[in-house]
C-alpha cells in the first residue's frame, strides 16, 4: 500500500478520515497525498469587468485554504515525512476522480457523515460517485477514534467467484494488521440456502488462499445490511469490508432505511472493493 490519498473539505468527518489513515499508514509505511477541492464562484476564477472578486481577495482565500491544508498535515501527519497535498479547482467528485488518475493510490480514506456508513457509502453523492466510477478501494470512516485497532476485521460477500479480487485485495489490505478475519455469508427469506451449503460455499472460495487466522459465519436476518451489522455489533469488529458492483452493488439491498437503533449504534469504518 505505497500511497493513500485522503479528500479533505475541512470538516470533522474529514478529520476523522486523517486520523484512521495516519494510523494505516504508519503499519504500511504509506505516502499520503491530501486533496482538496476548491469549487470557486465564476468571479473568482473569471476576474473581468463587472467581477465582485478582486485578484488580492483570491489570493488571500487561496492562502487561507494552503495554510489550512498545513495545518491538517502538521495535526495528524507531523511524523510522516512523505506527504503531499494539492488543491484542484473542481467538484469534489471530479477532483477525487483526476487526481487519482494522476497519483494512483492503493486507497482511498474518506470521511462520511451518513446515517450509517454502509448507507451513506451506496447513496451518498461524492462517495457513490467515487466508488462506482474508480478501480481503487474505498475506506469510509464517521468517527473519530484514535484507539482505533485492527484486531477484527470482516469480509461481507456472497463469495461468487467475481468477487474474488475484492477478497484478493481485502487480503493485502489486512497482511498489514495481525488481526482476526471473519468471513461473513448473509442469508435473507429472498435469497436462502441452508447453512451447511453457504458453509460449504465459502469453504471452496477460500480454499486456494494461505489464511490463517479466521473463521467462517452463516448469518440469517431480513435484509443483507442488517445481518451486516447486527453480525458486526454482536462479534465487535473493528472494520466491515465488501464487494459493490459499481451502482447496483448492495444498493438493491437498501429498499427501505436501516433503523434508526443501528444506525446510532453502529459506526465501524467500511472498507469497500469495487468488482
């Protein structure tokens, strides 16, 4: 994992994205790059006749958006010494999508302020966009904890053989931590199978991988993201990870919302691989 790029709009949720990819990084020994988007009023940019934004005006936001960005490095990256920022005159999206294509991260860390991480990470506008657009794995995050550990991580999935390169990249992302794999299959009423063959599914998906701490879990609840979480909550894990299938991915899961108890209760990062 040679580079982590980390959108920054200099809100809470943002920081709590620096916090959560510092400690990655220093496990991985990773470059990060922070990126923010400056999306300026046409008078800034265009400073003709009639502009009600003068050129020292621009300047001085500009500086103040740099001495910002400095300042979020010198908070939560003051031990890195590879570490790059950028500003980019375009929409979040936009900006997230070329300056990936620039730099070429192996992650993505993004702060999310959805009613659950899982929720915000299908439907929300910027982070949708990012998701189903780009080959990069995604890490969403909406809380700040700076005790965070690594010991439980979990791998949400049908196990169908097109997700194997999400599980491939699930993999390298957890060779960095010494933690404790659970490999969670998710049985609804709509789409049920006995426990014995979802068992036995995971079993033949796993089997050409060297793993070696981790257990396999049959899960039944009324919908896929519930099962999820509620799994999640029960067994404490520090990290949810799955496979999206671009725009239609779980999102065909989440016909209605998720209740407003797990929605409180359950903050866990996501990490999410695109298949």
């Amino acid at each position: 994992m040679k580079k982590i790029l980390i959108p920054i709009d200099f809100s809470k949720h943002s920081e709590y994205a620096c916090v959560l990819a510092s400690k990655i990084a220093k496990k991985a020994k990773s470059e990060i790059h922070l990126v923010h988007m400056v999306e300026l009023p046409s008078g800034i940019v265009d400073m003709g006749a009639g502009s009600n934004f003068s050129i020292p005006e621009s300047m001085l936001y500009l500086k103040k958006v740099k001495d910002k960005l400095v300042d979020i490095k010198a908070k939560y990256f003051d031990e890195f010494e590879d570490i790059q920022h950028s500003i980019r005159f375009q929409n979040p999206f936009e900006g997230i999508r070329d300056y990936s294509q620039k730099i070429k991260p192996d992650l993505i860390v993004m702060g999310s302020k959805g009613q659950t991480a899982l929720k915000e990470m299908i439907i929300g506008s910027n982070t949708e966009k990012t998701i189903a657009s780009m080959n990069i794995p995604v890490l969403i995050t909406k809380k700040n904890d700076a005790k965070f550990k690594f010991k439980k991580m979990v791998f949400a999935s049908t196990f169908e053989k097109d997700e194997a390169k999400a599980f491939e990249g699930f993999l390298e992302f957890t060779r960095f931590f010494n933690s404790k794999l659970y490999l969670l299959k998710v049985n609804t009423p709509k789409n049920f199978e006995d426990s014995i063959d979802s068992k036995n599914k995971v079993e033949k998906f796993i089997k050409k991988y060297d793993i070696e701490k981790y257990s396999i879990h049959v899960y039944n609840s009324k919908s896929v993201p519930r099962g999820i979480l509620n799994f999640s909550t029960d067994k404490e894990v520090d990290l949810i990870s799955i496979a999206t299938h671009g725009r239609t991915g779980l999102s065909k899961y989440l016909n209605g919302s998720i209740s407003m108890s797990l929605s409180k209760n359950v903050v866990k990062p996501v990490l999410t691989f695109k298949v």
